[in-house]
C-alpha cells in the first residue's frame, strides 16, 4: 500500500504539536511491512530525518508543469486573506520578539526562484492563505509523480493539497483532524478557515479525529456523517535513554510548570490565577510558563499585578533539549486548555516522571486515568489541585508511578495499526 | 556679571545578560560583559575620551576661566575602571587643573531616595568616598539620579552637610518665575539650589542637530546672543545636560566638538560672564525665593516627573520586591552581595520596563538591550530571584555558624577536663 502524506511541518523543524503527532504517526506507520510513505511538507531543509520515509519539499518541485491547475484552482477558490491574529501558530523564531508584523508584511506575490520554483517559507504567518494553495498547486504535480494508493491530509492547512491530489489521481483521501477553528479562536471561527476546514471534510472519503471531542464538532459543527468519521488518539514517542541526563535543578522550591502556547486556547490566565491563590498558601513553590503568544504580554502584566512575579517565571519559546529540560525540572505540569483536540504535552511530562493536571476539554483526558482533570474555568479546583500534588507526597508518588506506566502503553505503533486498518477499509470501500 | 554653570551627568548603564529561569541557583553572574565592554569602548572613543580633551584644552588657552562640573555615577566608574581606564587618567588630569568640580551623586544611579533614606545616604556616602579617592575632592554639591528632587528628598540631602543640589528648573515648579536665580530648599533653607535652565539646556543637548528646528544651525554667536538677551538682573545660567551629548546624542559630524571648542572661549570673549561651579555659586550668591516642589520631579521627559521609571504595573513590582531586601543585605554585610546589589538598583533597568510611548526617551531607546518593557520585567525578574536565593543561602549559613568564643570556650573546658582526669590518673597509677 502507497500512501501519500501531506503535512505542513516535520521535525526538527516544528511550531507546534501538529509536527510532533505527524512524526510519530509516520514513524509508527513505517514499521508496517506494506506501507510506503511519500511525506509532503511545504519546506524541507534538508536536516530533517528522513530515514522513516521519503520525503518530498514542495520547494523541489518544478512548477511549470502545473500551470493549467493553478488557473482551475484560482477560479475555483477565491483568494483568501486571513488577519494576522487568526494565524494558527506563532513563528518559534519569533523567541522573545513577541510578534512582528514587519516579518511577514512582505513576500505578499509568489515567488517563484531562479529554476523555476516556488519558494515557500513554511512558516505561518500572514501570507499562510497564499502559502496553503500554492502548496495545493504543486501537490497536483506530486501527486502525478507519485504513484499512490490513499491520499492522507493532515489538518486544514494541507486539505487543498489533499483534495487537489485527489483530483488528479482519483485515489480515496482521508483528512485527519488534529484541530478545528473551533478550538483555535474559542469559538469565534473565521469564516475562512472554517470554509476551508469543511470543504476538505466534505471531499474526503474517511476522516480521523484526534479524540472524540473532535469526532464531536466534527459531526455537529462540520455536518459530517457519523459513519465516516473516526477516532484514533494519539500517543507519544518513548524518550531514549541517552536522552536522560542529570539535570540540576537551580531552586529548592517546587516547581510548577504550563508549557505551550501562550493564546486563549490554551487557557494561561488561569493558570496565573491558579498560581496567585497557591502562592497566598504555600511559599514553597515556584511556577513557570514556558512558551510564547499573543497573550504573553498580558499575563507579564498580570503576574506582575499580583505581586508574585518573584516567584512566576516566564522562559519564552523554548525548543527541543530545554523542553525536555523544563520537565525534568517540573514538580507538577498543568494544562489548562479551554479546547484542546488532544494535547500530546501531558503524555510527555508524564514520561519524564511529573503529575499532571488537565482539563476536562481535553481530548487526551478521554484516555489518560492518572491525572487529575479539572474544568478550565475552575481556578479554585486548579489550585487546590496544585496545592495537594506539591504537599502530598505520597499523592504526586503515585501519580508519577502510575502515570508513567500508563504513558508507556500509549504507543504510536498501536495508533499506526489503527491508521493503517482505516486505510484498508477507505480503498476496500471505494473499489 | 553673569555666572554660567555647566554640568554633565555621565552615566551608562550596566547590561544584564540573557538570564533564564535555568539559570536560577545555578550561575550567580549576571552581567553581559561582551555587551558593556563594547559600549564602553564606544563611549570612551565616540565621547567621553574627545570631550575631555577639548575641555582640558579649553581650561589652558581660557588660562583657568574655564570651569566645569560632573557627575559620575559610581557604575560608570566601576565600568570605565574595569574595560577603559584611559578615561578616569582623562578625568583625572582635568581634576588635576583646579577647574572642575565633582558633583556627588547615588552610587548606583539609582532611585533609592525615593524609597529607603538610610540606604540612599548610604549610597551616596559611598560615592562621594569614591570620588575623593579618584580625584581628591570631597564633594559639596549634590545631583540626584536624573535630576529627581522633591522638598523631602533635599532635605535628607541637606542633612548630609551638601551645600547645593542641582534640580530641573520645571516649568509646573517655577511657573513664572526664572531659573537664572540661587533657589533654595522648603523645608531647610540652608541647602541652595540650582535650577536647571531647560531651554537653554535643550538648545544643545537634544536640538542641535535637528534640522527642522527653525534656529539650526545653531552656532556659539547665535547662543552667545542668547545669552546677551537675558534680563541684566538675572544672576547666572544653569546648563545642565547629559555628558553623552557630545559624540554621541549628538554625533561628531553634526559639528557638536565644534561647537564646544568655540561657545567657552566666545562667552569669554563677548564680557560680561564668568564660568563658575555649583559650588562658588552658593558662596557668591543669596537665595531669591524658596522652591516648593512637594511631588517629585525629574528632568526626564515632557512630564518632568518619575513616570519613566516607575509607575507601571511591571516597574512597581519589580522596584518593591527589590527593596524588600535591603534589610538583609545590611543585615548580612557580604561583599560580593552588596555588589550585585549596587547594580541591581541602577534605575536604568526600571527605564527599560517603560511602556509608555517613547517620545524624549529615544535619546536613550538605542541603548536599550531589550525588545520590549515585558522581555525587560522578565529578565530583570529572574535575576532578581536568583539574588535572594543566594541571601536566604547566606542566612542559612550564618545562622548555622557558632561564634569564635562559644567554640574557644568549649574546647577549654574540654581540655580542663580532660587534665584533670590525667592527673586522677597519673595518681593512681602511681599509688599502685
């Protein structure tokens, strides 16, 4: 079986969990004897692993041949603009720049190279529209070159691509839902994305959601059929030995850690205010939030506000070594996602031995039975949460040896294998 | 005949370096020597080094008519000693003319007198001890970090036995009154003061080479007029700005070195003034009125008060939480502590957490290390939480040591003891 994958990021080069779950799933694919995969990513730098699979940039491909569906497309689809608020990730090279309109004002035409080729920045940012249909343009010519038995999307930033390959080879597509507009922007969907979003869900033939909350709004909020929608969670990629090293940790304090986005999904004003009620208890405790946003100046402001900023610390973008860096150092992980597909985060904090606190709006809650799960809004229950797993011991005890066997069985294999029979059952139902 | 009295502050700030919440308990130095050393050597050639030769020049051929005065900030001193000593020998060969005059100041440049006055005498004790070392003299005079002055602030001042402090001759302070007269204090009359002429001060300091301004270019005729056109009866002209202004605010080509080269000589020249130092000031001249200043003011920006400094969420937090230690790094007296807590203070990193719009503050916006107020808190934070890990460390151990004498004592008895059981045995052993 040949599968042709379309993604929009790849290790190392990520911005976010999408590339971190397109990875493992790949990798956990790769060990099916009769799978071959193409993997498309918008830009490939050339140090990405690609020993799992084959992997294809778009900006090597030769555009000239697509001339004739860059037309069909453009007729088809109108040209889209989306605000710069609404972009779905933040740049990481952004560290501590705290967004920069300047970076992505430019660059507003495409750009084609010397031999012919499209360059594509692969970053998200305010030409992302632009960016996502030429990637659709040039996934035609892949998808020519080729030869493939399903087609797999990930996440609406590859649908147009997906459904454009689709179009030319007639092959079964499956979209697979990592996150909706509806988690993104709390409810206020962009029309755009949301259009966008549900034409790739309408053209495919199989949709796989992320949890069920997703196959939820999926089905309710998308229109879709029940029948062809279908869940497979995500796992986590077991951390290598060679990867464990001591880490010294600097402060005697416990340490409180909310690692990811600094937006509104992800509910950070919460954890500030968890923090504030924890701190009036206990001095015994320090709280970080890793990460970068559009809310970070906000919740600098609010730390500050409360008076606690000597004992809440804000590290900016981290990436690779320093995440896995900040869990060993982590006492407690919380994270307090207003919506939140999956959340992959939790699952490697657990690996590295640290409690987690959840909310309930998340997919991984769904699946995961040692951690404790609260409501997002709940600030009272959040710090009462804290408050026992930093005094307990015996409570975070267990939730560290229970957690990490839990974790352990999570397997990406076993999410591949899933993967795989949907695979089967898509080309078995459209022959 | 007039007195004009020029002063230059000089200070640079000391940068913090990227500190990270990792390095909390870990790494205990702070400071980005890379960037400070190549800010200094900039200063040091673009400024500072150039400025005191016109001026060491100008003090021979005005055969000693010349006078000026400074302040250096003990920080600065510190930085010039550690990556450009040329620049103190500098400093130290105009001290050496008799003709200018060192302004006391806080040591760190900081905003202590707005919050702790034993700690900002303190301070300012500590300065004025490392001037007279480096330039043997003691200080008379008195200028507060950028000029902050308030009637509580001078009289802590005054009580310290300065003679004049040199304040901003704020518009909503004097209202119509003139800055070209000796002031002095509300609340202790025996302290003079001087206030700053902020036009005349301006004129060069921030609009020298501004092209738009409808008096540019400004030549040492044109200001020398200026003067010409005070009132007869006014007593002297205080031109107090930035010592950066020449080379740097405003650069070499704008024709600043110039313009000092000449303005000495052809105030000289035109009759009728004299130069002088804040502290020959107050010997020649009576106070015409006092100054009531009751809210702190400052030369900074079109406010004239703190709000670069502080006032904002971000600067409060981080200006309470820093002075919620100065208890226990008196009570520890640990050197190396109390260096880190010197720059610590420096209000340079308060200015940085600034988030109101910059409009005066781009003369100091280049050096700023950071891409914003927020990027500011968060560094400074961290740093400022690693500094009391290592107090309450400190505590811990001193608390944990026994003093000499309790030890001493202990191990007398012990040999007491001990020689008496020796003896009980030597008996013994003898008796048998």
């Amino acid at each position: 079986m040949k599968v042709l994958m379309f993604g929009w990021e790849f290790p190392p080069h990520i911005s976010g969990g999408l590339g971190t779950a397109c990875y493992g799933l790949t990798k956990g694919l790769s060990k099916i004897n009769d799978l071959d995969i193409v993997f498309v990513v918008p830009k490939s730098y050339g140090d990405e692993d690609q020993s799992k699979m084959q992997l294809v940039g778009a900006n090597n491909v030769n555009i000239k041949q697509v001339q004739e569906h860059i037309e069909k497309f453009k007729t088809k689809h109108t040209y889209l603009e989306v605000e710069s608020t609404l972009i779905p990730y933040t740049d990481p090279d952004e560290y501590y720049s705290f967004r920069d309109s300047k970076l992505y004002s430019k660059n507003r035409l495409f750009k084609v190279n010397a031999e012919g080729k499209l360059e594509f920045t692969g970053k998200y940012g305010a030409n992302l529209i632009d960016e996502i249909y030429k990637y659709a343009y040039v996934a035609s010519t892949i998808s020519l070159d080729n030869e493939h038995d399903i087609i797999h999307a990930h996440d609406w930033l590859c649908y147009p691509a997906g459904i454009a390959a689709k179009e030319i080879s007639g092959k079964p597509l499956v979209v697979h839902v990592h996150a909706t507009d509806f988690d993104r922007s709390g409810g206020k969907v962009n029309p755009k994305v949301f259009e966008i979003e549900k034409m790739g869900m309408d053209a495919a033939d199989k949709i796989i959601t992320v949890s069920n909350l997703t196959r939820q709004i999926v089905i309710n909020k998308y229109g879709q059929d029940p029948s062809k929608v279908e869940t497979v969670y995500n796992a986590v990629e077991p951390v290598s030995l060679e990867q464990k090293k001591e880490i010294k940790k600097g402060v005697k304090e416990k340490v409180v850690t909310f690692l990811g986005r600094i937006t509104l999904q992800k509910g950070p004003e919460y954890f500030v205010e968890a923090a504030h009620q924890v701190l009036q208890r206990t001095d015994d405790v320090r709280f970080v939030m890793a990460g970068s946003g559009d809310m970070l100046e906000k919740m600098v402001a609010r730390a500050a506000q409360l008076g606690i900023s000597d004992r809440f610390h804000f590290t900016g973008f981290l990436k690779g070594d320093d995440v896995f860096k900040m869990f060993e150092l982590s006492d407690v992980y919380v994270m307090p996602s207003v919506s939140e597909p999956f959340g992959i985060s939790p699952l490697e904090a657990m690996q590295s031995n640290v409690p987690v606190i959840i909310s309930k709006q998340s997919g991984v809650s769904e699946i995961l039975n040692h951690a404790v799960k609260v409501d997002y809004w709940d600030i009272d229950a959040l710090a009462d949460a804290i408050y026992g797993i930093i005094k307990y011991d015996s409570l975070s005890d267990v939730f560290k040896e229970k957690g990490k066997e839990e974790v352990d069985n999570l397997k990406w294999t076993s999410a591949a294998r899933h993967v795989h029979d949907v695979y089967a059952d898509t080309i078995n139902s459209n022959n | 005949m007039k007195s004009i009295c020029l002063y230059f502050q000089v200070h640079q700030p000391l940068r913090l370096r990227r500190y990270r919440f990792f390095d909390i308990g870990n790494n205990h130095y702070y400071y980005d020597d890379f960037g400070n050393e190549s800010l200094l050597r900039k200063m040091a050639n673009d400024s500072y080094l150039p400025s005191n030769k016109i001026i060491l020049k100008l003090i021979h051929s005005s055969n000693k008519q010349f006078k000026v005065s400074f302040s250096i900030s003990g920080v600065l001193l510190d930085l010039l000693e550690l990556y450009t000593p040329d620049v103190i020998d500098s400093f130290k060969e105009l001290a050496d003319t008799g003709c200018v005059d060192f302004v006391a100041e806080t040591y760190s440049h900081s905003l202590v007198a707005l919050k702790n006055k034993q700690e900002f005498k303190a301070q300012v004790k500590m300065h004025s001890k490392r001037i007279e070392q480096l330039f043997g003299q003691k200080p008379v005079a008195f200028s507060n970090t950028e000029m902050i002055y308030s009637d509580d602030i001078g009289k802590t001042v005054a009580s310290m036995g300065f003679k004049a402090m040199l304040t901003e001759g704020a518009k909503h302070i004097l209202g119509w009154k003139s800055p070209n007269y000796l002031y002095c204090n509300a609340l202790n009359p025996k302290l003079k003061l001087l206030m700053r002429n902020y036009n005349l001060s301006d004129d060069i300091a921030f609009r020298f080479s501004v092209k738009e301004w409808n008096e540019w270019p400004l030549t040492s005729e044109k200001f020398t007029t200026w003067l010409d056109q005070l009132d007869d009866k006014e007593e002297l002209v205080n031109i107090f700005m930035a010592y950066e202004t020449f080379g740097e605010h405003q650069k070499k080509e704008s024709g600043i070195f110039k313009f000092l080269k000449k303005l000495p000589l052809q105030i000289l020249n035109n009759g009728g003034y004299k130069f002088a130092t804040p502290g020959e000031l107050v010997k020649e001249y009576q106070p015409i009125a006092v100054a009531h200043v009751p809210n702190t003011i400052s030369w900074t920006d079109e406010e004239r008060d703190l709000s670069a400094w502080l006032g904002n969420e971000l600067q409060d937090e981080a200006f309470n939480k820093l002075y919620e230690l100065s208890d226990a790094i008196n009570e520890l007296d640990d050197a190396r502590l109390r260096k880190d807590w010197n720059y610590l203070q420096s209000s340079d990193h308060f200015y940085y957490m600034c988030t109101k719009f910059f409009s005066d503050g781009d003369v100091r916006s280049y050096f700023n290390p950071y891409n914003s107020p927020y990027d500011a808190f968060i560094n400074y934070m961290n740093v400022l939480s690693d500094f009391k890990l290592r107090i309450e460390a400190l505590k811990k151990e001193k608390s944990k040591s026994v003093p000499l004498e309790t030890v001493i004592a202990k191990k007398d008895k012990e040999i007491k003891h001990y020689k008496s059981e020796l003896t009980k045995l030597k008996q013994q052993f003898m008796l048998d």
